[in-house]
C-alpha cells in the first residue's frame, strides 16, 4: 500500500523555485518614452495596446524643446499647487482675511466639501490649465506636423479610457499625475461650476500611473513571499506631536500583525541600510523633506528624522552599494515627505527615491509638492490600509486612493503623490503550513 512519507530538503539550492524574474508582470497598457538626445531635443516613443499599431515601428517623434524649459515648466506646476490650493488664503474685499474662516483652509482640512464651490472650481481649473500647457503646450508644442499627430494619438488613448496602466519612461521627471488633457480632449459641461467635472482631466483621476527611467534597475529576481511582512516606521517623533492628524493610527497600523521596527534617527536608519540582511517588505516614512545647500552645486533632497540631521541619496548609496543584488532588501517605501517624489537638480538620478530603487526597492511613492500633515496622514491610511491587506498592487491603490480623495471629497492632493516604478509591486504573503502536516517542506 502506498503511503505518503513527510519529507525535509536541508539544502535548496533552488530557492523553493521562488526566485521569479521581473518578465512575470504585464506590460501597461501604454508607455510613453522620452530620451533626452540633447539639450534642446527630446526623442518621443508611444506604444502599447491603447494606440494604433503602425506597421514595422512605433510612434515617434523629435520634440523640439530644450530640457530646461520642460523641466522648468514641470517645477511650475508643482510650485503652482502649493501656492494656489495648499497656501490659498480667503481675503475679503478690503484684503483682509475673512472673519471666522481658518487662514489656510485647504492646508488644514481634508473635506472639502464645505468649501465654496466657486472657490475650489477657480482653483482646481488654474491647475488644470497649467497641468494641460505643460503637456501639449511645452513638450508637444511648436508647428511640426509630426509632433502634432503624436500628440494627437496620445490624447485620444490618454480621453478614450479610463483606468489603463500608464508607464512614463524618461530620464526626465514630470508629475505625471498632476498633467491634465485639454478642455477639448474631456469637455465639462458649460455651466459646471464644481471643481468635480474637473477632475477626470486629471492624469492621475483617469489612470494608474508610473514613472520609470533606467534600464534594470533590479538585477536579482523577486524573493519569497513572507508569512508575516517586514514593515518599518522611520519617523520624526515632533510631527504632530500634539497628535492633530491621524499619524498615530497609521503607527498602529504598520505594528499589526508584522514584524516591526521603528527608527527615529539617522543614525539607525543608516545602521540598518549598513546590514546586507536587512529585509523589510514595506519601509514607511513620516517626517520633513526639504532641498539643502549642496555648495556650487544644486540644491540636494534630503529627509530629517528626529534628530534633524539630512539623509540624502548618497547616505543610501554609500550603505547598499556594495551589496548589489545578493541582499533581501525589496521593500516598497512610502516617503510621505514633502517633495520626496521630486529629483535633485530637477532630473538629476541620484535622487533619494532613485537610490533607494536601485539598491533593491520594488517601488517609491511620494509627493510632488508640499504636503498638509492633516492630508499626508489621512492619505497614507487610506494607502497603506490597502496595500497591507495584500491584494491589490501599488498602482491599484495609489490610483483608487486618488480618486476616493477627489470624487468623495472634492479634495484633489492626491493627485500630488507620484509612484516611481512599482504600479505591479503587491505585499505577497505566503500561507504559513499547518503544524505536523508534513507541508512544510520546500522541494
């Protein structure tokens, strides 16, 4: 009679055949390439299903433009959101602030549904404007046929749906989520006067949205799925301190469930990024991001923790780089810092977010432009509620939290935070064996 034996491998030198390529993800449903050929020439490639397939090449065109008008135009509309809604101010006639109303009410409230609609509606509509004159107006500007039936073909694909998977492969940084079609491209009706119709103009209401630059910036294949995640917090102790914004249910959050670690300071922080064994799934910040003097050179992003001491790019660089890809360390980090999306230098690719991707992360989510504590927090509960249950991917959740702020509350920050690679990034979880039941082998 056969009879099954419980077996155990001690040595595995397959890894369980768990070790899967990056080939295992889809392809978007449209990528759009810039290539910074020179100075002031930019090569323009459209490809995926959401196009029209041309036979034996793609869509391409040489866009005219220098690279520091683009990125100039790009600094403008993040600086634009946070002048105009984050900093906006009600002033009565005689200029003075509005008796009974909160002196920034869109930087301290998260609803706003309350808000004036006429009031929100001029706001939301100068931000789509300049959000659309960065696309069609400095990058596929000028009167070259070609430009003009690439960006056309763009549009269409870009207005005819919603919910595509949306890869932006540049070595040139826009805020993707933030660029908007033209009034012509998603028409609102003509006596809307709520900042709502005004949305689904909104790259970043329509669709999941990358941003990638660099060839294989992995170059080990993914490693097994944890029965309990990794998960750090990595935190400045003395925001919120008077516990006004939801910071510490987010805390909590993370502590469910994982094994948790929390850092305060820089020096831990860089103490674990020294360990080649470090293997955390999902590394969360909650602190300050802000450019510091660099000497001659360009100002330098760079985080504070408690102790209020920079970690920039090359803190990451000079504590993974000799690691390569022989570590575990695949997390999928939440910067949520002000401007933590954005490059040094305006593009330059030694950026915090960038360090922390080619030394293994799967995934960098952070914003555009200067962030509420009230809205960064409500934002990362939404997000990190979604993505530690496990079943959605990153651009899934960055999209459907984008849209929850946006259609359920009228509150369009959402579309500040920008996901760099990892639209198919997911928090897998292996299923842990049952005791005695001789499963837990692997073959």
């Amino acid at each position: 009679m056969d009879k099954e034996l419980p077996v155990r491998v001690v040595q595995d030198p397959s890894r369980g055949f768990t070790d899967l390529p990056d080939q295992v993800t889809r392809e978007p449903d449209l990528t759009l390439c810039l290539d910074i050929v020179s100075e002031d020439r930019i090569r323009a490639r459209l490809f995926g299903n959401a196009v029209p397939a041309l036979h034996g090449t793609v869509h391409r065109a040489d866009l005219r433009v220098s690279v520091a008008e683009v990125r100039a135009a790009a600094a403008r509309v993040s600086r634009l959101w946070k002048e105009l809604l984050v900093d906006f101010r009600p002033l009565a006639e005689d200029g003075r602030p509005v008796p009974g109303e909160p002196e920034r009410p869109y930087a301290s409230l998260v609803d706003l549904r309350g808000r004036p609609p006429g009031e929100l509606y001029a706001i939301v509509d100068q931000l789509a404007l300049t959000g659309s004159e960065l696309l069609f107006d400095t990058l596929l500007g000028g009167t070259d046929p070609r430009v003009e039936l690439f960006g056309s073909y763009l549009a269409e694909a870009l207005a005819a749906y919603q919910g595509l998977r949306v890869r932006f492969d540049s070595e040139l940084y826009l805020p993707w989520p933030m660029v908007c079609l033209r009034p012509e491209d998603v028409p609102v009706p003509a006596d809307a006067h709520d900042a709502a119709g005004l949305f689904p103009r909104f790259l970043g209401h329509r669709h999941q949205i990358e941003q990638t630059g660099g060839a294989y910036p992995w170059m080990g294949g993914l490693r097994d799925a944890p029965v309990v995640p990794s998960v750090s917090l990595n935190h400045d102790v003395r925001v919120d301190r008077k516990g006004r914004t939801r910071a510490a249910e987010v805390a909590e959050l993370l502590a469910k469930d994982t094994h948790f670690a929390e850092r305060t300071t820089r020096a831990a922080l860089l103490d674990a990024l020294a360990r080649r064994e470090l293997c955390e799934h999902l590394m969360y910040f909650w602190c300050h991001g802000q450019f510091i003097p660099n000497g001659s050179q360009p100002a330098c992003l760079a985080v504070k923790l408690t102790d209020e001491t920079a970690i920039d790019a090359r803190a990451v660089r000079e504590r993974r780089r000799r690691f390569g890809d022989s570590s575990p360390f695949q997390p999928f980090v939440l910067l949520n810092a002000c401007h933590a999306g954005v490059p040094d230098g305006g593009g330059d690719l030694a950026y915090l977010g960038g360090e922390l991707i080619k030394a293994g992360a799967r995934g960098v989510l952070g914003p555009q432009t200067e962030i509420p504590q009230r809205f960064a927090a409500e934002y990362a509960l939404e997000f990190l509620t979604r993505y530690l249950h496990g079943e959605q991917t990153a651009g899934a959740i960055a999209h459907q939290v984008a849209r929850h702020f946006a259609d359920e509350l009228h509150n369009p920050l959402g579309f500040a935070y920008t996901l760099h690679y990892g639209m198919d990034t997911r928090l897998e979880r292996a299923v842990a064996p049952a005791a005695g039941s001789g499963q837990e082998v692997a073959i």
